[in-house]
C-alpha cells in the first residue's frame, strides 16, 4: 500500500486533486511540491492562490495533518513512494511544431528530477495533458538513467473543470489509470486504483492500456470542444435565418443519444485545455501521415476562431461601422464563469480587436480582472479595468457580456441603462439575459444565434 505521494506542480489541477486525495486518505502523507515559491507559500497559509469553489474549505480539512506544500522538489522527491506530474505544458512557441506540439521541456525537467533524486521504486503518473506515447518517452528515460531503481509510468488523465473542480474531483464521471500490461504495470494500477476507490465506485474507475489512456484524455476535450464548436456553427445560421439557438439546443439535446450539456453557444471556448489539446491532436495525426484527420480536427479550433471575429465584426457593424473613440463595457474576462482564469480566454482576441478599433473598452470581472491585467499588458491604449460594473458602464456606448457570471443576471441594468449614452447596444456573448427585458428597458440587444431586439 502506498503511504506517501507527491506532486509536482501545485496548479490548477495538482492542487484541488490532491487536496481531495488527502482528504480521503488521512493515512496517506501527502506533499504538493511546486518551483514556485510565492505559490507554495499561498497554498500553505490555507489561502489557495486560486479561486475554486470549495477548494479553500477542501484545504483546510487536511492541511497540516497530512497535507503539506513546499518548494524544496528535490527532498519530496525522495520520500515518495508515488509522484503525479502535474506541471504545465503549453503549446510550444518555438521550433518544430511551434504553435501546435506541446511544449514539454517541463515534464522532462521533472523526470529527470525524479531520476536523479528518488530513493526508492517510484510509481510515476502523469496528470499532465500530454501527447500520446509521451510515457513511453518517459519511460525510456527512467529505464535508461538508472539500473537499481524501478519506475513505473502510469496515465491518469485529469477530468476536472475549472469552476467544478472540487465537486467533479468528489464524484467524478470516470477515473481514468492507463498502465503498462505487465506484471508491474498492473500491480501499479492497482496501486492506484485502491486509492481512488476510497471514494469513487469502482464502476467508475476505468484502466487502459498508458495509450489508451493518453489519445482518450486528448479525444475527449477534442469531442466537447467539436460540441462547443458546432453550436456555434448554427448560431450563426440561426442569426441569418431568424431562428434562435436556444430553441436549436434544446431540441438537439432532447435526444437522449445526443444529451443537453455542452450545447451553449457563446463567443467561443477559452481555458487552457481545449485548443492546446485538438492541436495536440492536430500534430499527432500529422505525425502520423494522417492529414485528412488532422484538417477534420483543425476545423473545431478555425470555426472557434470565427466566433470570436464574428462577434467584434457584429459589433462594429451594428454600432454604424465605427468604434473609434467608444467606450464599450465588458462584463467579465474570465474563459468561464466560477473561476479566475484567463487563460486563452475568448474575452482576449475580443478585447484586442475592439481596442485596435479605438475603442475604449473598460473591462470588470468579479476575480479575473489582474489576469485581464496580464493578458492584455502590451495593449497600450484602450482598455482600462474597474472592478464595479455599473462604473464600468458609465457613459458607455455599448456592453458586451463575455463570460456568464451568475451575478451578472441581477444587475439593475436599468441603472446601467441610465448612465450610458444613446443609442445603447447591449451585446450578450453567453446569452446570460432575457433579451426582451432589456429591450423593454431601451437596449438595442444582440444576443448570440438569437433575433435581434432593435429600434434601429
Ligand atoms: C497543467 C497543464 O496546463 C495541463 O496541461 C495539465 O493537464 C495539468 O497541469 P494547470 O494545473 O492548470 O494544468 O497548470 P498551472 O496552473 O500552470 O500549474 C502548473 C504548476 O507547475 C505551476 O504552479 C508551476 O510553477 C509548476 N511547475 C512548472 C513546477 O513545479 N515545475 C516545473 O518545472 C514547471
Ligand atoms: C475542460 C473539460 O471540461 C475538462 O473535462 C478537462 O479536464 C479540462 O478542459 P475547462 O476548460 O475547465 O474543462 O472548462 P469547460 O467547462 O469544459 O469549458 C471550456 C470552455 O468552453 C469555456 O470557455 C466555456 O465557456 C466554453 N463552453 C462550454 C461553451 O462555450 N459552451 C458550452 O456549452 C460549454
């Protein structure tokens, strides 16, 4: 039986997991090793550098027990029996396969950490969105660098959205372990497993072979985002043809084959999964001489893409083809709602665009505005940021919703109404709003694959 486990790389992922992990294993000590201090730091004081419902509560209950966080890597290394890699790998901005491969100078930086420092036979598991056959990569370096020790590389892919973290981490659809089919791979799955099972239902526990697991985790972001990607596509037939989106959908996701989640149309996917992993994918079928597959794939990012341009050119169409020198107020920034994350946020391109119009374009967001501060750090003019919305949509021309937070349902936009200039434009990107309410206040409303609701 595992007694103690690390994780390298206290994030989005490797933090709430293990939080959750400690709490159902109280004897099992449980480390979250990170090279960054200032996070580590945050995460100790029981104040998580990141916001996710439930995550600080989840902390708490083992912190200090058998939950610790720390920066010294290399002597966590060498006390743990299990070590989850959960460090970033972007899309690589360099070289071969720039802007579609992932970058994974980190993962080897870690496994050659691992390599140099374990004490012990060390069971691996990558958490890291990874390309397929990276384990097998992995573990040749293992085999390679070292004769007395045995490692074991196990996949098991993360499910969890951001915003959900901790509830999709307490009762997950799936958990999923991808092991070698040998004797140790399996008594390592095992291994695994038992410590899943503490809380999930085995049902629930499905193991693969490490390939498997890989392209499945790839597959299926690639397979919601297609979803994400479709709806769009009819939103915007449903915006030449009168038709509404909503009414689509849900008569889309009456068929029990086709199910109703995942079925909103909006300016477009964000966060840091999505694309970085159908461009994974993108390259592994070029790799593999299969272009006809990766064109196929390509296509879900493309017509993301098209969402997001389409929004601004509606914009500037329907505002008397100019936005120079308009104030524009952006209702959130985050790539979703519940969460302080930008990363590859919609709200980026948009806001780009609308400030390369001249646009004045005040951003607010309930906990992303400093990522909205980072994000947009090289625009020099144009956008300003304001944490309270009505400020924000003081004199402005026009707002534009971009992420769903639920607090932007109960604004008195009457009152945001008041203070804008006329004509007022009310842009809905997530379709947050009953747009003839906001027509009834004096709004022009143009929601996403919906009608208009305009005196123009
Ligand atoms: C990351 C990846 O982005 C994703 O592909 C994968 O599925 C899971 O891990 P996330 O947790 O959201 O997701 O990333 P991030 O919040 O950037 O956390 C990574 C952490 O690893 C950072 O805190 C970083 O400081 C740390 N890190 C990075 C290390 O500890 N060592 C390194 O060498 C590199
Ligand atoms: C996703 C996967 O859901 C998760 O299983 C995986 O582990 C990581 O990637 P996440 O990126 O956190 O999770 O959020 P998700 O809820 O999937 O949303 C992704 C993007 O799609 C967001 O920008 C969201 O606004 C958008 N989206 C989602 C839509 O535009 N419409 C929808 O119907 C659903």
């Amino acid at each position: 039986m595992i007694n103690r486990i690390l994780c390298i790389g206290a994030g989005y992922v490797g933090g709430p997991t293990m939080a959750v992990i400690a709490k159902h294993c109280p004897d099992v000590h449980v480390v979250v090793a990170d090279i960054n201090p200032e996070r580590v730091a945050a995460w100790q004081s029981g104040n998580p550098p990141i916001y996710e419902p439930g995550l600080r509560e989840a902390v708490g209950v083992s912190l200090g027990r058998n939950l610790q966080f720390t920066s010294d890597v290399e002597r966590a290394i060498r006390d743990a029996e299990m070590i989850f890699v959960s460090v970033n790998t972007p899309t690589k901005t360099f070289g071969q396969g720039a802007g579609r491969a992932a970058d994974l100078q980190y993962w080897e930086k870690t496994a050659r950490n691992i390599l140099r420092n374990a004490r012990g036979p060390t069971i691996v598991v990558e958490k890291s969105t990874l390309p397929v056959r990276t384990a097998e990569a992995m573990d040749r370096i293992f085999k390679n660098g070292r004769s007395d020790l045995h490692f074991e590389v196990l996949s098991n892919p993360e499910f969890l959205a951001e915003g959900t973290a901790i509830a999709d981490l307490e009762s997950p659809d799936r958990v999923l372990i991808g092991g070698a089919e040998t004797p140790s791979g399996q008594a390592a799955t095992q291994e695994l497993v038992d410590i899943y099972a503490r809380w999930v239902p085995r049902e629930r526990i499905l193991t693969t072979g490490i390939w498997s697991a890989e392209l499945s985790k790839l597959a299926a972001n690639a397979f919601l985002a297609q979803r994400v990607s479709s709806i769009n596509a009819v939103s915007a037939i449903c915006e030449q043809t009168g038709a509404d989106v909503l009414d689509v959908a849900r008569v889309i996701g009456a068929d029990q084959r086709i199910g109703d989640q995942f079925l909103r149309a909006g300016v477009g996917f964000g966060g840091s999964c999505f694309q970085k992993d159908i461009l994974n994918l993108v390259y592994l079928c070029e790799q593999a001489g299969l272009h006809d597959v990766a064109r196929y794939w390509e296509t879900v990012v493309t017509m993301n893409q098209y969402q997001k341009e389409r929004f601004v050119r509606r914009m500037i169409r329907v505002m008397f083809n100019t936005l120079a020198g308009k104030r524009i107020a952006v209702l959130g920034f985050a790539f979703k709602a519940n969460t302080g994350d930008t990363r590859e946020s919609p709200a980026i391109e948009i806001c780009r665009e609308l400030a390369a119009e001249q646009a004045h374009v005040c951003i607010t967001d309930p906990q992303a505005l400093d990522g909205a501060r980072r994000a947009l750090a090289d625009v020099e003019h144009g956008v300003t940021f304001e944490p309270d919305p009505y400020k924000a949509a003081e004199g402005a021309h026009a707002v534009a919703v971009l992420t769903e937070w639920p607090e932007y349902r109960t604004l008195d936009y009457q009152r945001v109404y008041s203070r804008m200039e006329r004509p007022a434009f009310f842009f809905d990107g997530r379709n947050l709003l009953d747009p003839e309410e906001l027509h009834r206040i004096g709004f022009n409303v143009y929601p996403i694959g919906r009608p208009d609701r305009t005196d123009l």
